[in-house]
C-alpha cells in the first residue's frame, strides 16, 4: 500500500484549501475551500480534479470561507462520506454557507441585471455554485471530533484534531497511516495561529510529522508586535475623531470581527478612545460572535476571567448589532465619527462594498485593514494604492485615508511557524509549504531548509506526490 498527496487548492496561492490524501484504497480530502483570488475564480466552477463520489471523508480543518466554501458543491456532485470537524467548526460552518449560499443568490441577480444593462455577458452561468438546500445537505453530513481523540477512518488510517490556535474550533489534522513500510505520520497545520492572541487558547504544539504540509501566508515576513495593536487603533480612531469621518473596516466575520471587538471594548474601558458607536454590520459575524458565546471552553485564562467577572470579550456599551438589510442601510446615514465593521474581509463581496461605495471617495473617511488581502481582491487594491477602484460595476476615486494594523493576523508568521514546527522529531521526510502567495511560499521554503536542514518544496496545483513505498522504513 502506497501514501500519496494531492495538491487540489491553496498550492501556490492562497485561498481555495483542498488536498487529497490517498492511503491505498482509502481517499481523505481535507478541506473543500473556495478559490477567492480574481485570477483563479474559474477554479470554482470546473469539474473537481478528483471525482467526489470517489471520497471516503472530508475533514475540515475550520470554517473560514477558503477552506469549507466549496464543499456544498462537493456534495452537490456526488459526495456521500462524513465530514470531520469539531462541534465549534461545525457551528460556525453552517453560518458561513448559509450566508455564502445566500449572497452567491443576491449576486447572481444583481449581476445579471447589471450585465444586461451595461451589454455585457459572464463567462459562467448566471446561478450561484449551489443553493441553501445544497447547504443543508452537505451540514447532514458533519460529525463533530474533540480535539486530541483518535477516531478510525478506515482499518489503516486514523485521524486526530489538535486545536490550530487561529480560529474558535480550528484544527491540525493528523493522519496515522499504516503501510508496509511502518506507520506513517502525515499532518496538515490547518492556518497556524499565534501565540498569546485574545480570546483563544494558543496552538498546540506537534511533536512528530513523517510528513507536513504547512501553511506560509506570512511566510516571507514577520507580524508587527500583538501588544502594539491597541496603541495603534487608538491612534487611528484619534484620528478619525478629529476629522469627524467614519472609520471602515473590512473583517473576516469569524475571529477577526470578534478580536476587533475584544480589543475596542478594553480601549473603552481604560477610557483611551472616544466614545464612539460602532457597528458590527455583518449578521454572519453577529451569529458567529453567538457561538463564541457558547464555548468559552475554548478561551484562554484572561477571557475566561472576564467571563468571571461579569463582562464578555466580545461585548461593550456602545456596541451596535446590525442583522437587516434597512438597519444596514441606517448606518450610511450616520454622521460625525463612528467605525463601520462589515464583511467580507477582503471586499470581495457583502455589505463592505456598499460602505466602500458610499465612504472610499471621501477624503474624511478612513479604511481600516486588520487582515489579510489576497492579490486580485478589492481589498488589496486598494491596500497597494490604486487611485480608482471598481464596486457594482462603477468607479470610485480613492480619496479616503487607507491604514492597515499587521499585528492582527490570525496566521503566524515566519518565525512563529518556524518555532511551532521546532519540537517535530525526528525531522519530517519533507515539507510541503502550502497556503501562500507564491513568493512567500517559496522564501519559506527556503527558510526552513537552511534553518532547519529539511527537504522542503512548494507544490503546484493539481500535482500528485507518492510518500511512502512499499518498503521498511531504514
């Protein structure tokens, strides 16, 4: 029996997580995420490189958009095995692609009438790549795992969750695979978080890996210090105070939204920021910040202990919850100085692009970034200094002030990955650097053969690697 590894998503870029794991005749996709980046849209409507009725599991590693985004539609074609998570993972997947189901839905009926009246036609059809029922079908499929249990996939492989530290519920998955050769140990780091974030518990730390394939989305970089990001909001909001404009911030409604949340409420609470309404203008992030408060199990020792004392990290006077369609449009008509918190994070959709719309072009406004922009989104447009952007097929100058706090990523960075990966022994047989642009990919590649003397590659989409032979290990 052989052990084998297919690059499906996330190999050279960044979103789009899927890779398959072939262990004999048992076949393992871990993620089924949806491709994000302008240049490799396309990849979401074509047929899977692997047919999904071919699949005895999926294991999903957390519920961001670029890891459990498509997996309706691996459903939807012909998909009928469980889907491992934990409960938490489970809970907030289900937000996700309900809200994705839905928005696909909107976008499709805007964009056709947009295209009609401008002459223009799509190169894919005018349907969303699967619908609430298509949603439905594939949540009856999960069965949530507690971290650190070894469950049984098939008589040679068994899987184990260790909490990932980047998001509520996220998870390494480790593969055990017996073959002739001995046991072979094949683990995905999921996105690696950080040490010493709010909220969450830190990652757990892997102590074998025949085999690794590891996430480099900060791979060629380091993070601004985490202890720097309340210094820096404060000054940003000062900012804005004084020029009575409204602060717009593009958030991930998982994680980000929350920790964004957790830091403006200790600011308010020190007295250190006006006290200015903001607007959690998301209702994903809104029912996301709901299962947070359902596991705090999953916090670490300083959440737990505001939950002690009476107050939530997610919560604070001056917090405004927006759920409809009317309240969201309510908030364009604020004025004086106010932050406006919406997804999705890297403007590729959602109600952002409707306060972008009405802000980017003002010069008293600001546009916050607290995460990542992949190349060829909205938001890393931007990000880089374009002087017009496009939003629902118009134009706008960009006269708003653009800032951006790095210290906010749930990702480690180069260093961070390198210690994570420090207790791993013996050395893996290889690395497989995965989940990054392509030149952070690469440079982390390198980093960690001459750090660490490792052999180290970075994949390209749609390749096939054979790991283990049928041989003794020597």
């Amino acid at each position: 029996m052989s052990l084998e590894i297919g690059f499906r998503g996330a190999a050279g870029n960044v979103t789009g997580s899927r890779t398959l794991l072939k262990a004999g005749d048992t076949r393992v996709l871990v993620d089924c995420g949806l491709f994000q980046e302008r240049s490799f849209q396309d990849r979401n409507w074509k047929p899977f490189l692997t047919d999904p009725a071919t699949l005895d599991a999926v294991v999903l590693t957390h519920a961001h958009v670029d890891h459990c985004g498509l997996l309706p539609r691996l459903v939807k074609q012909g998909f009928k095995g469980p889907v491992y998570c934990t409960q938490a993972t489970a809970e907030i997947a289900e937000i996700v692609l309900m809200d994705a189901a839905r928005l696909q839905q909107e976008d499709t009926a805007y964009k056709q009438k947009r295209h009609r009246r401008q002459g223009r036609k799509s190169p894919h059809p005018y349907e969303p790549l699967y619908d609430e029922s298509d949603v439905a079908a594939a949540l009856s499929q999960f069965q949530p795992l507690p971290y650190e249990t070894e469950h049984a996939l098939s008589d040679t492989v068994r899987l184990t969750l260790r909490n990932a530290g980047h998001i509520l519920g996220s998870g390494m998955a480790s593969f055990s695979v017996q073959t002739p050769a001995g046991e072979r140990t094949m683990l995905f780091s999921c996105d690696v978080g950080r040490r010493n974030s709010p909220i969450l518990q830190d990652p757990a730390v892997p102590d074998r890996a025949d085999y690794l394939a590891v996430e480099s989305t900060y791979g060629d970089r380091t993070h601004e210090n985490n202890s720097d990001i309340p210094a820096r909001l404060a000054e940003v909001i000062a900012c804005a105070s004084e020029q009575q404009g409204r602060i717009i911030v593009p958030c991930f409604a998982v994680e980000r939204a929350q920790e964004l949340l957790f830091h403006i409420g200790r600011l308010k609470e020190r007295k250190a920021i006006p006290d200015l309404p903001v607007y959690l203008d998301s209702p994903m992030a809104v029912r996301v910040t709901e299962v947070f408060r359902r596991h705090p199990e999953l916090f670490d020792d300083n959440s737990r202990q505001l939950i002690a004392d009476g107050r939530h990290p997610c919560d604070f006077p001056g917090l405004r919850l927006c759920r409809t369609v009317d309240e969201s449009k309510a908030v364009n008509t604020q004025t004086g100085t106010h932050m406006i918190i919406a997804g999705s994070g890297m403007c590729t959709g959602g109600r952002i692009k409707h306060h972008l719309a009405n802000g980017i072009a003002r010069p008293e406004s600001i546009v916050l970034f607290v995460g990542y922009q992949a190349q060829g989104t909205l938001g890393r447009l931007i990000l880089d200094g374009e002087k017009e952007v496009r939003i629902h097929g118009e134009h706008f100058p960009v006269k708003a002030c653009i800032e951006r706090i790095h210290g906010f990523s749930a990702h480690a960075d180069r260093e961070e990955l390198l210690e994570w990966m420090g207790d791993i022994s013996p050395p893996p047989r290889h690395v497989f650097v995965v989940h990054g642009e392509i030149h952070a990919a690469e440079a982390f590649a390198e980093l960690i053969r001459a750090r660490k003397g490792w052999p180290a590659s970075v994949p390209d989409y749609g390749d096939n690697v054979l790991l283990a032979e049928n041989a003794p290990a020597s």
